[in-house]
C-alpha cells in the first residue's frame, strides 16, 4: 500500500471506508463518499447458504463432489466479509480505478482480505465475489486493523435501533 500511495496522484484515489458486523446486523461507512450502509444479514444468509450448497467441485476423473456446509461456520467474520461485498457492490463503480482502505476490527477478515484465501467455504465463496467486483469495476480493497473503540460509527449501525441509525446520520450529517 505505501508504494502505492507513493505514485503520483494516488493519494487523491484513496477511498476510506469502515464496517462491522453481529451475526445479525451489519453495517459500513463510505466515509469519502459520506454514505452509511446497514442491512439484516437473515437474508443474505439464506442466499449465501443456497449458494455454497450448489457449489460443486469436480475432481480429476469428473465427478462432481459437494462441499460441506456447515452452518457452524457462519460466524461474524463472514458476516463482516459479507458487509464488505455489499458496500463493493454498492459503490464499485464510483470506486473505478480507486485504492479502498477498509478498516474493521476482525482480524480473519483482514487476513482474508489481505491473503483472498479462507478456510471458511462461506468465506471463500465472497471473497470470489469480491474479486469478481474489483475486476469489474477496476478497483482494489486493502484491509487494514482498526480496534473496536475506534470504529464507533460502523458499530453503531450494527447495534442501533433504525431510529438510532437515522439519529446517528443526522449528526454527522
């Protein structure tokens, strides 16, 4: 990231963007853009779910091989990872040719981030959708470590009643 930033005019191309998630709400922060996002991940869920289940993997003689499910596996880092996605999804084409810093406080997120590699099929499952959307779009996401304390706007998306949300946003306008 440092050598990029180094290029000239990259530092003008940087979008910075926070999030957070429970395992039932998430929520993220364009912050360049000064736009809040927060969803119920119930939803989401049940199409993520849908999805890993109809994955197949072929091995060498051709035979299709399921994965495994496991609904254990649905932990907060994936609903993190999944916030992710769906802020990329959102803003992917205003991020066109942009550096995307996204700060959270899971740190299996940043190293799925940072590595486009997870153990978790859920996780492996986004972050194929997230590199299909920076391909698309042509931008590229860098996870960096923000400490829970310091990300209060996202944690309050995640933990605020709409009414909250909506109070939240008027205040910082």
């Amino acid at each position: 990231p440092e050598e990029r930033l180094a290029l000239p005019g990259m530092a003008a191309r940087v979008v910075f963007t926070t999030g957070d998630a429970t395992l039932l709400r998430v929520g993220a922060v364009d912050w360049t853009a000064r736009l809040a996002i927060e969803e119920d991940v119930e939803t989401y869920y049940a199409r993520l779910r849908q999805a890993v289940a109809d994955s197949r993997r072929t091995d060498e003689a051709g035979d299709e091989e399921e994965f495994n499910v496991d609904e254990d596996e649905l932990i907060i880092a994936v609903a993190e990872l999944l916030i992710v996605c769906l802020l990329a999804a959102l803003r992917g084409a205003d991020w066109a040719g942009k550096l995307v810093i996204y700060g959270g406080d899971n740190l299996n997120v940043q190293t799925w981030i940072e590595n486009r590699r997870a153990h978790n099929p859920y996780a492996r499952f986004l972050l194929l959708v997230l590199i299909g959307l920076e391909v698309t779009w042509g931008f590229r996401i860098l996870a960096a470590f923000f400490r829970t304390y310091n990300n209060v706007t996202s944690d309050a998306l995640t933990r605020l009643t709409q009414e909250g949300v909506r109070e939240l946003c008027r205040t910082h306008g």
